[in-house]
C-alpha cells in the first residue's frame, strides 16, 4: 500500500514529509488491525482505505495550507477512526487537534493510535458537542468535520468552538442543496460561507467537495443547544 499511497499523494499534489509517510502508513496498519475485531469503519479493502480515509483527508490539507501559519488549534468533530482530524494532525505537527467522538470504542482506538505513534499534537476527546463546548467556548483556529450530519446541523455544533475569524472547513460529497438549507444557521451563527473547493480523489475521481465558511463574530452561548436539539431541529 505504501506505493498507492505515495502515487495518491503526488496525484493530489501535496506535500508531506518522509516522516508523516511512514506514520500514516502505520496508522493504516493499526486501523486494519483493529477494525478486524472492532468495527470502525465499513471501508474494508486496502485502497479503498487508502483512498477514501486517507487521501480524502489529504484533500482538506491541499486546501487549507495557505491558513497555516503554526501553533494554530484545530477540532474535528464526530472524527469516528479519524478522519480527516488524525490524518491532518499527523501531517501538522505544528498545529495542535483535539479529536471528538461521542462514541468509547472510536476514542479507544484513536488513543492506542496516537500513543503508537507518539503524537504529541493530539488530544482525544470521548464527548459530544454539545457538552464539550463547556469551557472550550472559541478557542480553536480551525474547526473539521466529516459525515456527521447536514450542514446546517455540523454548523451548530462547530462554529461556537471557533474563535472569530476562526474557518470550518467540512467536507461533502455535494453542497448546493444543504448550502441553501443552512442560510440560516450561518446567520443565527454569525458565520459566512467564503467558497468552495471542487475535488476529485485521485483514482477513483469520485467528487468531493470542502467548504470555507468564515466566522465573522462572537455566538450567542445558547449555541450549541443541548438534548440532541441541534439534530432533532436544525436551525
Ligand atoms: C459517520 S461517522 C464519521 C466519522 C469520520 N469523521 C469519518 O468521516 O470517517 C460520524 C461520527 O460522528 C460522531 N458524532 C455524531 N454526533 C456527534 C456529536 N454531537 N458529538 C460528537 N461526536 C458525534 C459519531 O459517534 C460517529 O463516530
């Protein structure tokens, strides 16, 4: 896998470090591993791991190197196995993640991975949203997230972490249709959407889509509201 990789970053055109290389090529071991006793991801092939967890991550690197100045804090919310945030964190070590997910199982992965892999720069996090926020209330430079839920759902829970003139950068497959139903949240939660990046993955040149959405001002600490309302009621 080390060469589909390698072949799948170039085809990108990003670059990541000899270092960063061998740790995701770890990673992908671990994972494989742990997904034959524990499911964590529905993705089971070889390159369909490589292609659609890690260089779909790799696709949110591209576009968000021009923000990185370093020392910056990132969050990825309902990270699941880690996607995009361990990937990101393991090509940023100069940016420090906190990986979120609801779920035990998924955080007791994440921990054995960054401990296997020494990563300094992550935290991992075993809580939802909407309780975490209490005390990390805009505090992160970066915010991501991956197929969690709508945007107008994903907004609520990540734009109240991020500082003002913090980015979201989520990931879609499409974002016409849920970009129109969240004019709203983007409102109530002083954020605008900037543009969008249109991607392919480099084999199978599926679309993906990455937004840039801007956070213009302090939010209301309502935001993000508790008892699952967020998804039960989107703003
Ligand atoms: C479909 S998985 C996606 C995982 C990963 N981001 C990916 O793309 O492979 C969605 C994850 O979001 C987590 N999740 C959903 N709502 C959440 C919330 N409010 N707070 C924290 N985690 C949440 C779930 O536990 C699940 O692991």
């Amino acid at each position: 896998m080390r060469e589909y990789l390698i072949k799948g970053i170039e085809k990108i055109g990003v670059d990541i470090s000899k270092e960063s290389i061998e740790k995701l090529l770890k990673y992908f071991q671990i994972l494989k591993e742990y997904n034959s006793h524990t499911n964590l991801t529905a993705i089971r092939d070889d390159k369909g791991i490589i292609e659609k967890h890690f260089l779909d991550s790799l696709l949110v690197q591209k576009n968000i190197l021009k923000y990185i100045k370093g020392n910056e804090k990132a969050i990825d919310i309902g990270t699941g196995a880690g996607f995009p945030g361990m990937v990101l964190a393991i090509v940023n070590t100069n940016i420090q993640f906190t990986l979120l997910d609801s779920v035990g199982k998924k955080t007791k992965f994440l921990e054995i991975t960054k401990k296997e892999l020494s990563l300094e720069n992550v935290e991992i996090i075993n809580d939802r949203a909407e309780n975490y926020i209490n005390g990390n209330r805009e505090k992160y430079d970066f915010g991501f997230c991956r197929g969690v839920s709508k945007l107008n759902v994903i907004l609520e829970y990540e734009i109240p972490f991020l500082k003002v003139n913090g980015r979201f950068f989520p990931q879609k497959l499409e974002y016409e249709e849920e970009l129109k139903e969240a004019e709203n949240a983007l409102k109530v939660l002083n954020s605008e959407y900037i543009e969008v990046y249109n991607e392919k993955l480099p084999y199978s040149n599926d679309k993906r889509v990455i937004l840039n959405i801007l956070k213009k001002s302090k939010n209301d600490e309502k935001y993000p509201r508790k008892n699952g309302r967020p998804l039960k009621k989107p703003l």
